[in-house]
C-alpha cells in the first residue's frame, strides 16, 4: 500500500500559497490541507500523520516563534517551512528561524520549483519509500482499454 505525503498550509494572508503547494507536488501522490488557525494546526499534527508544515512568516515575529515552538514540542519529526518576504528586516529572522527549529524560509512570492525542491528534501528525510511518482501523462494512453481506443479514434474520423 502506498502512501501519500501530507502537508498543511497556514497562511491566513495569502490563498494562493496553498494553490502553489498543490501545483509544486501535483506529480506525487498527496494531501494538501488548508488550516484556518493556529488550533487547527496543532490539532491536525496530533491527530493525522502529518509530513511538513507551511507557516506564513509575520509580524509579530516572535509569535511565528512561539508557533513554532509549539509545533516541535507536540510533533518534533514534522517540518515547518516558513514563507515570507525577504528584505532588511527579515534577513536575520531567517537565520533565527532556521536555529530555532524551522526547516527552510522560502520568500514570497513562492517559486514552484524551489518549493517542490523543499518539500521533497523535507519529506525524504523522515521516509524516503512514501514518495511515489506518478507515470507521465503520455504513458497513461497505454493503460487506457482498448474498447476506449476504438471509440476515440471512430470519434475522430
């Protein structure tokens, strides 16, 4: 049996982060979750096995801290990515970040493949066997019945 990797996106401030995780592991078998508060979070990653979690980096920042924190104290094995923008304000929270237990900082606006290079190292660390590819699109003509076939290519003619 296969498994999939499970991530939770908490970005109260940007939908769109979610939508750029779907899109960056769209090709492996996984489960991306949405979560509205910092309850549901915690909740979650005591209830479900739980892969890698994104947090929206934000002021105060020593509340993205205490997040955190609390996320490696109920669940030490998941990974928490932070996002955020990357200017000289930040620039040494990102350091700070990374010792105190984060596992990256990506800035915003997120770049697909470097996400998909992220959570991929994340997830790999813990269970490399859980990632299953997916055949490219083209090979999966070759599974398609023929009774299929036929009535595709009388469909065409």
């Amino acid at each position: 049996m296969e498994q999939s990797i499970s991530i939770l996106v908490f970005d109260q401030d940007d939908f769109s982060t979610f939508k750029i995780v779907i899109e960056a592991i769209q090709e492996y078998q996984s489960v991306v979750l949405p979560c509205s508060s910092e309850k549901a979070v915690l909740f979650t990653i005591q209830q479900k096995a739980v892969d890698a979690v994104i947090l929206n980096f934000q002021k105060p920042f020593e509340q993205s801290f205490r997040f955190l924190a609390e996320i490696k104290a109920k669940a030490p094995k998941v990974e928490v990515i932070f996002v955020g923008p990357f200017d000289e304000e930040t620039r040494w929270l990102w350091i700070d970040a990374i010792r105190r237990g984060a596992y990256e900082f990506l800035p915003k606006p997120l770049d697909v493949s470097e996400l998909k290079h992220v959570l991929l190292q994340a997830t790999e660390k813990h269970h490399p066997v859980r990632l299953r590819r997916f055949p490219p699109a083209e090979s999966v003509k070759d599974f398609t019945p023929k009774s299929w076939k036929s009535k595709a290519s009388s469909r065409k003619n």
